[in-house]
C-alpha cells in the first residue's frame, strides 16, 4: 500500500468527522428502530425486516471502527501513525451488501424457488464487485493493474446485479398488488439513485497517486452518504412495504395497525 502522508486543513478534517459521525447515528438509531418495529409486521415478513436492521447494526460497528481510524490517522493524536484504512468499508460491503440483496429479496414473500434462483445470481455477484473494487480502492500492486482497471471490473457485476433486479425481478412482480408495485419501483429507484453513486465516489480518489486531500474527501462524503441512505431509508422503505403487505395479507392485522 503506498504511504499516505495524512495532510488534511480544517475543514476537510471537519466534514469527514462529521460524516463518519451521522454514520453511526443513522446506523445506530435505524437498527433500534427495525429491531423495536419487527412486531409492527406479520411473521412472514418479520425476516426482511430483521435482516435490514442487522445490516444496519453491521454498519454502525464498522463507522464505529473508520471513526476511530480516522481519528488516528488524521487526528491531533494521532497525525500520521497509522494510514486510513479503507478495508473497513469493504468489509462492512461484503457483508451488508449480500444481505441488502436478501432483504429486498425477501420482503417480496416470493414462492422460495424463486428467491433461491434470485439470490444465487446477486449474491456471487456483489461479493465480486466488492472484491474486484477493494484493490483498486486501496491501491493494492496486484500484478501492476491500475486502480481505474479494477473499477471496471467491479462495474461488471455491478451491471448485472441491476439486470437481474429490473429485468428478471420485474418479471416476478406482475402478481403484487398496486400499492406494493408502486413502493417497489420506489425501492428499486432508490436502490439505483444510492448504488451509483459508490463507483462515482470511487472515481473521485481513483487518479491519486500520492495522498489527494479532495479526492479523499469526495470519495469519503459520498460513500458515507450512499450508505445511509442504501441502508437506512432503504431499510426503513422495506419496512414500510411489510407493513402495506401484511395489512394486505390480513384483515384484522390492518385493523389493530390501521385507522381506515
Ligand atoms: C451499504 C453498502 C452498499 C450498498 C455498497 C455498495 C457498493 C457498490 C455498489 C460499489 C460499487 C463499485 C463499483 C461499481 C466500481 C468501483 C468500485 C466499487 C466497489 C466502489
């Protein structure tokens, strides 16, 4: 790995602090809330919903660990002793990001043949977007290849990933009722609005030879927002189409749940 030199003015120290920092309140408070709302569904849908709060539990220990890190390799107590570690991140994405796929997977309540067929393509698939982005992100020398090269091949998964969620899930979608239909395209937009912006973040700190203090910044700011809301408001999108489908589902759940 090449030796950062960890210059960082003020401000810059400043939003990092304070991005890393909303990390662990969003993470933090949205896992209480889906663990505490779990009840608020019917049992079938209670696993989507638990799965999303562990992804967002995941998240909150590991923006625990960068903020440290980040503190000690940037921090007045720590200036330079350690280089920030960007592994952090892409641990957290080899497990979160499997499991985001087996929410949105899951909260479909699709026949379970299907969701096995489903989650056998988008899972292989995220865990090598993550493993092919690691390299270039942490400028690994694996056989001289280029950090834009490695991107690249993390774009190929990534292409698919989305194919088999629009084209092939879209197909599984026709049986599910107006309003749930509706959320979906909503969850899916979402999902296309914060995923893209993980490979644009990448770009913004990928022709850094040395330490570049703004590409840093960008790249740190917009993966940390795109987690937020890929994980939180996600989360807290799937929850909400628990609960349109378990009202649907049963008549005296939408009672007790619902006023009309
Ligand atoms: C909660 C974390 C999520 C949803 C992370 C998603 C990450 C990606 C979609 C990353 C994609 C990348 C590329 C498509 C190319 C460049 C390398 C990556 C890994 C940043």
């Amino acid at each position: 790995m090449s030796n950062l030199s960890p210059f960082l003015d003020n401000g810059q120290y400043t939003i990092i602090y304070n991005m890393l920092s909303m990390g662990i309140a969003a993470m933090l408070f949205t896992s209480i809330f889906l663990f505490v709302g779990r009840e608020r569904v019917l049992p079938r849908y209670r696993m989507a919903v638990m799965v999303s709060a562990t992804v967002t539990s995941i998240a909150a220990y590991h923006y625990f660990r960068m903020f440290d890190d980040f503190k000690h390799a940037f921090g007045p107590e720590g200036m330079g002793v350690v280089a920030y570690n960007v592994g952090y991140r892409y641990v957290d994405w080899f497990l979160t990001v499997p499991l985001l796929l087996v929410e949105t997977v899951a909260v479909l309540a699709l026949a379970r043949a299907v969701q096995s067929k489903m989650l056998m393509k988008l899972v292989p698939a995220a865990a090598l977007m993550i493993g092919l982005g690691y390299p270039g992100d942490a400028r690994l020398d694996i056989w001289g290849i280029e950090p834009s090269v490695w991107g690249l091949l993390s774009t190929i998964p990534f292409l698919y990933i989305l194919y088999v969620l629009f084209v092939e899930l879209g197909k599984s979608l026709e049986r599910q009722s107006a309003p749930v239909k509706k959320k979906i395209s909503q969850l899916r937009l979402l999902l296309l609005a914060t995923w893209g912006v993980y490979p644009i973040s990448f770009i913004f700190n990928m022709n850094a030879t040395g330490f570049d203090p703004a590409g840093f910044v960008a790249r740190e700011t917009g993966y940390s927002i795109a987690d937020i809301l890929a994980k939180c408001l996600f989360g807290l999108v799937i929850f909400s189409i628990a609960r349109i489908k378990s009202a649907e589902d049963d008549v005296e759940f939408a009672k007790s749940e619902f006023k009309d």
